[in-house]
C-alpha cells in the first residue's frame, strides 16, 4: 500500500542493526563495572545480567538517560554478555605449568644428547 500511495520502493532492513542500550558508553561501563564486581565471588550467568538490569540501582541510571526498559529477557542477557566480550568457558581448576626449562630438566636433556 505505502508503494501505491507514495511511488516509492520500501527499504528493508535485513543486516541492519538496532539500536541498544549498550551502544550507550555510559551504561554499557556501568554494566562492565557491576559484572566484574560479580565475576568476583564466582561466575557469572545470564541470569544475574537480567537481575542486574532489573535491579534498582541500574534502573536509576536508566532513567537519568531517559531509557524505560524495565527488564531484559535471558536471550537478551545473553547476546549482551557476547556485545561487551564476555564468553562462556568451563571453571578452570588450575594453572598448568610446563616443566621443560626447570634445572634438572635441561641438565638431562643435555647429557641425553651427549649419550
């Protein structure tokens, strides 16, 4: 109908992205700062991103910038965590140290060679 009345061809909107909240430096370091305070007591999921948009101290900040958006849903969360670089990983239980230049190491891989 907007052809008809207007002669001219819609434009699509296929890889085009939208506007989000994050593109906001303000409230996207906002967010960064309260993860990582987060990701200090443990791991961090995409349920406690939700919680924390929810929360009253973000919807504070939210409403100085004028920005209504009451809650974000776990998919939302989720595609957040991936925009500020955040990644899902299994815990690490440790550091895994490679021994190849400790002393005794390098002295048996010399007389070894020698043999």
């Amino acid at each position: 109908m907007r052809f008809l009345q207007s002669r001219a061809l819609p434009l699509h909107h296929l890889g085009q992205a939208r506007w989000t909240v994050l593109q906001n430096e303000d409230i996207a370091s906002e967010i960064k700062l309260r993860m990582v305070e987060k990701s200090k007591q443990g791991f961090l999921r995409a349920e406690d991103l939700v919680d924390l948009v929810a929360g009253p101290e973000m919807q504070k900040t939210f409403s100085e910038k004028g920005i209504c958006k009451p809650s974000i849903s776990k998919t939302t969360a989720t595609r957040w965590l991936q925009k500020l670089d955040w990644r899902y990983q299994s815990t690490w239980n440790g550091m895994y140290i490679d021994g190849h230049e400790r002393e005794d190491v390098v002295a048996y891989r010399c007389e070894f060679v020698e043999r």
